[in-house]
C-alpha cells in the first residue's frame, strides 16, 4: 500500500484522528504490512507486548482458550496501550480467514510523538473509552448475579410449597377422608361436623393456595399479562366482602365495607380481584374474634386508593421487611392457626405494579395493620 493510501487508511482509525498530516505520514512511512493466514496466532497470551496492529482487511479474534473476547475487522486496532506500557498480553489474537494488518512498533512510537501529544492523547481518549465499557460490563455482570441469585432463591422457595404446603393438606385431607370412611359410626355427631369443616376449610385453603401459585407461576414465566378495562372498583370490592362474610362470621369479625360514589378505575379486574382476596382473608386471618375489618376506598387527582386495615395481631418492623421477599421464607400462623405460604402478597404486589400502582403497608405489633394500594383512575 502507497503512503499516501496508508495516510487516508490511518484517518479512519480513532486513534488517530486527532493527529495532523505531516505525523500521519511519518507513522505510514514506519508501518510494517503483514499477512497473517488462516488460524495463524498474532499475538499469545502472556508475551511481552511491544506493538500495535491495525487490521487492513480480514478477521480475528481476540480470545483465552476458547472463551471469545471479541471480534475484529477492517479498521479495527488491538495492543495500542502496549505502545505506552510493554507488559505481558492479556489475550491471544488468532487469524480467523487470511488477514492483512500493519504494525507498529513500541520503539519507533516513542520516536515519532516524543514531542506530539495528538497520538497519545488519542490512546488515552481510547483507553477511558475502554475502561467506562468494562465499568459498565462489571456493572451488568453485577445486576445478572444478583438477579440469578434472586432466581435461585425464587426456584427454591418455589419447590419448597411444592413439596410441603401443596403435599400437607392433601394428606390431612386424606387422612380426615379415611378417618370419616372407617370411623364414621364410632364418632359422634359433635365429631363428625368438626370433620366435615375441617374438610371444607382445608380445600378452601388449598384452592386458594393452588391459585395464588399457579397465577404466580404465570407471571414468572411472562404468560399473565394484564388486561386492564375500565370497571368500579367499589362492585369489585363488595363482591369480594360478600364472598368473605362467612369466614369473617364463623371468627366472629365485623367485617365492614361502605362503598364510595363509585371510584371508576382502568386496571384488570380478575388481578385486583384476587389481590383483594389475599388482603381481606389475611386480615380476617390475623384478627382476632371480635375484632374488625375494614375496606375504604379514596380519590385524588389521578388515582383510587383502597385501604384494608384491621386491628388484628399487627407485625413486627423485623417482618416488615421481609414480607414481599420471597426468598426470605416468612409466614405466620393466624388467630384461629390458619397457616399461610407468604407468597400471597408478594402476588398483590406484583399484580398491582403490573397494572401501574403501588401497594404499601403500615403496622404495628399488638395494634393492627393497614394496606394500602393504588390504581390509575379511569
């Protein structure tokens, strides 16, 4: 290649764009023209580095083993900061098809710029460029470790009810099954109803139970999406209360709603829905007989608030913290020793990020608890 092709070719590359003509030709005048054939090494790992390279035309890769750094093609530089430090090469450089590169060496570099700062400025700017792309990778790297250990910490939480909280009520179901089978005419009336409501409150659990993990299933894999309508939220909330107002009776709760002008709300119903299935039973849960239960619902400017408080057991600041943490494995019996997974609020609070709110909670121990979510006005 003629110089002055060499000098237009140098342009191109960022290094030296910065540098005048008169330096352009003394650097292409000192470029050494190689052709590297296919699968030939460039440059090994752990050698002493003394030169740079441009690659004229071509392709290689830059790579340990055959773990592969990156690839490089026409224009591309590699080992530049080799002009400045000689130290061993962190990488090896191997042919991938017949390559031709220039090279230049350390020596003749020293040389040239002793009194021009353009180059190694350029080398410098290149450098910072690099250094914020590795910041940036470690950062990503970071983010995808913490996100697998959250991953991890999901899967085992989510084996966990697999195993334990879907297999215990159905061998106690079994085992109330086989009990009224054998048994029934040995027992006496008194025995056989406490039975038959055992029964029916653990398949009620386990229905809800099946549900909440299988929506949260869903979710997890990308396959719920929201699809949100326009509804009031008051008819949604007293259709829930209404389902609820057995449970809150048999624990002898006052379970009080007194629904608003209508709150219109853009969300999808069948998620709120079944957010204010898993707030209201956990209220009803956590209370204790004679206590309340109580579902308001405000406006402001762009959103509905729905508040369900009750003045049950309350929570500690501790648990607080690990409430819509799934990985930290907490749950807690009720009033009446209901058993529950803790994966029910962490799927409200999912479900209404999902449809562009916020769920909150206030508590304290002994006094009772208040959550709170939001949804975008219709």
């Amino acid at each position: 290649m003629e110089i002055s092709e060499r000098v237009r070719f140098l342009k191109e590359v960022s290094i030296f764009s910065e540098s005048p003509d008169y330096l352009l030709f003394q650097i292409a005048e000192n470029l050494i023209e190689i052709d590297v054939p296919e699968g030939d090494h460039i440059v090994l790992k752990g050698e002493l580095g003394d030169s740079m390279y441009i690659l004229i035309e071509g392709r290689v890769k830059v790579h340990d083993g055959d773990h592969i750094f990156s690839v490089l093609k026409k224009g591309n530089v590699f080992g530049k900061y080799y002009l400045i430090d000689r130290k061993e090469r962190s990488a090896t450089v191997t042919a991938l098809m017949t390559s031709r590169l220039f090279m230049f060496h350390q020596d003749i570099f020293y040389e040239i710029t002793k009194n021009e700062s353009t180059v190694v400025k350029g080398i410098l700017k290149a450098l910072v460029g690099r250094l914020r792309d590795m910041n940036i990778a470690e950062e990503q790297l970071e983010l995808q470790k913490k996100e697998l250990i959250d991953l991890n910490a999901t899967k085992d939480k989510f084996f966990s009810i697999i195993a334990h909280d879907l297999r215990s009520p159905i061998t106690t179901l079994i085992s109330l099954s086989e009990l009224l089978k054998t048994d029934f005419d040995l027992l006496t009336p008194t025995q056989q109803t406490e039975i038959l409501n055992s029964l029916s409150d653990l398949s009620k659990n386990y229905l809800k139970l099946l549900d909440n993990l299988l929506q949260w299933a869903r979710m997890q894999t990308g396959r719920l999406k929201p699809e949100p309508e326009k509804f009031v939220i008051d008819v949604i909330i007293g259709e829930v209360v209404q389902f609820y107002k057995i449970y809150a009776s048999e624990k002898q709760i006052n379970l009080e709603f007194k629904p608003s002008p209508g709150y219109e709300v853009y969300a999808d119903k069948n998620m709120i829905k079944t957010v204010l299935r898993n707030l209201i039973s956990n209220a009803i849960k956590y209370t204790a007989p004679g206590g309340i239960v109580n579902i308001e619902t405000n406006d402001s400017d762009k959103i509905v608030e729905v508040i369900v408080k009750d003045d049950g057991v309350g929570i500690t600041p501790e648990i607080l913290e690990k409430l819509f943490h799934l990985d930290q494995g907490y749950t807690t019996r009720g009033t009446a020793n209901e058993k529950g997974t803790g994966l029910g609020l962490i799927l409200c609070k999912e479900f209404i990020e999902k449809n562009r709110g916020k769920l909150s909670v206030e508590s304290e121990r002994g006094i009772g608890s208040k959550f709170h979510f939001t949804l975008p006005k219709a």
